[in-house]
C-alpha cells in the first residue's frame, strides 16, 4: 500500500519477567518476533493458538506495553482503545461509575461522556444492573458494558480480544452489526478470534502469530485457508499417536499366553 500506516512493527519483542524459583526469575518473551502494519480504514485480523502473543500485541498497540526490541512506528496523536472482556472494570463500582472511570482513562472529557452515558446504558441493555456493582455482573454482563463503552469511545483505532464470541445470540448478532458498521465507516480496527467465520466476514487482512513470532500478514483467505490447514495437520497427527498409544497399552494389558 501505498497509504502511510498508523502503526508498524519490525521484528518487535515484548518480554515479562517470571519467577522460577526461590529468588530465580527468567524473562518470558510474550513477543519474541512480530512484524505488520496496520493501515487507515482496515480490519486486520490477529489468529493464533493459546499464547501466541496475540492478547500482547493489542495491549502494544494501545500503548499500555513498550517493545524490550526491535522497532515500532506509530503515528503521532491516535488514540486507540482496548475492547476486552477484562477491561479494568473496579468490581465495587456501578457500571454506570465505571463508565465514567474507563472513558476518563480513553481520554474522554467528563462532559463528553456525561453526554454519552445514556446512549451507553441503553446500548448495554443493563437496565437496572447499569448501576449495581460490575462484581455482580456476568461475564456476558460485562462484555456489554465493556462493548457499549468501546463503541460509543469512537478511538482512532478499535481493538476488539474475543468479545464478539462472548454472551448470548442476540449480543453476538448485535456486537456483528456494531462492528460491521464501523468498518463500512472506514474505522480502523484490530480484530483478535478463535472464530474463523468472524474473521473471514469482518477482515481486509490477517496476521497470523505462532509462539511470538509473525509466520504471515496478508490477505485474509490465503492466510485463514494456511491456518487451517496447518490446524487440520496437527489434529490428524495428534489423533495418530493417540491410536499408536492406545495399541501399545492394549497389547501390553493383553494376557500372555
């Protein structure tokens, strides 16, 4: 593209540091080697396995974590907001008071969300739990309210960790219609999901993460047709030994004649 990107990263490494023992601490490479870049008015797809990185990259991205390495381009004065189910949402709070709380930490003014707040609680669908504590809240009660905060924030950049697979049919169905909105409206967005479908709907194109390292970004069918098939080979190998192993114990629980 011939566009300017609002981020750019080249073989960026985020690392924590982990406790191994008694006063023995190892640092753990949550990144150890990631590149992409995200363009103005795109819907990048993030894919990978459990602790491929993917969670730390958007935290990157939102610039709540610095790279330990490598390079990171980010235009300057975008903001952009974190759409997660564990927000930082304070449990003894209402939602109402966490929403003032979070916008205020998006960079929303007081008035700017005092203006917003009723467009926000009737968005959740909360109705009454709107101000009772979020500790009281389900898991699919937070997700609305975490989304209807993140929707309504309007960042430069929206990134959404798996929430649309969360909650009911209808929050689902909703959260789909929320996002496909805001990519008709040219809003540049980082999508993270397990779910295939959502990616192939929503995304332009996708990076792919393995263990902290990028393995492609491109677009969207040729690197989900990549993905599954590599997934389809590891199930059909795992399923392999798994049959080897149970002839092996079969054949040693067997009588000896």
């Amino acid at each position: 593209m011939s566009v300017r990107p609002l981020i750019s990263a080249q073989n960026v490494g985020i690392s924590y540091r982990q406790r191994t023992g008694v006063l023995k601490h190892e640092n753990f490479w949550a990144l150890s080697d990631a590149s992409f870049e995200l363009y103005p008015g795109e819907t990048l797809g993030v894919i990978g396995g459990n602790g491929a990185g993917k969670s730390t990259l958007l935290r990157m991205i939102a610039g709540i974590t610095d790279p330990d390495r490598g390079k990171l381009y980010r235009q300057p004065n975008i903001s952009a907001n974190l759409l997660a189910l564990n927000v930082g949402f304070k449990p003894e709070l209402s939602g109402r008071e966490n929403v003032l709380f979070s916008g205020l930490l998006l960079g929303l003014s007081r008035r700017q969300i005092v203006n917003k707040i009723d467009e926000i609680q009737h968005y959740s669908e909360l109705q009454e739990f709107f101000d009772r504590p979020v500790g009281t809240y389900s898991t699919g009660m937070r997700a609305r309210l975490g989304f209807a905060l993140a929707i309504h924030a309007d960042p430069d950049i929206l990134l959404v960790d798996e929430v649309l697979g969360v909650g009911d049919e209808s929050f689902r169905v909703k959260s789909h219609a929320a996002m496909k909105a805001k990519i008709a409206s040219d809003k540049t967005v980082v999508l993270v999901s397990h779910s295939m479908d959502a990616i192939r709907t929503l995304c332009d194109r996708v990076l792919w993460l393995h263990q902290g390292r990028t393995i492609i970004c491109d677009k969207t069918d040729t690197v989900v047709e990549g993905y599954l098939d590599t997934v389809r080979q590891v199930v059909s190998e795992q399923r392999a030994k798994d049959r080897e192993l149970a002839k092996r114990l079969e054949a040693e629980q067997a009588p000896h004649i």
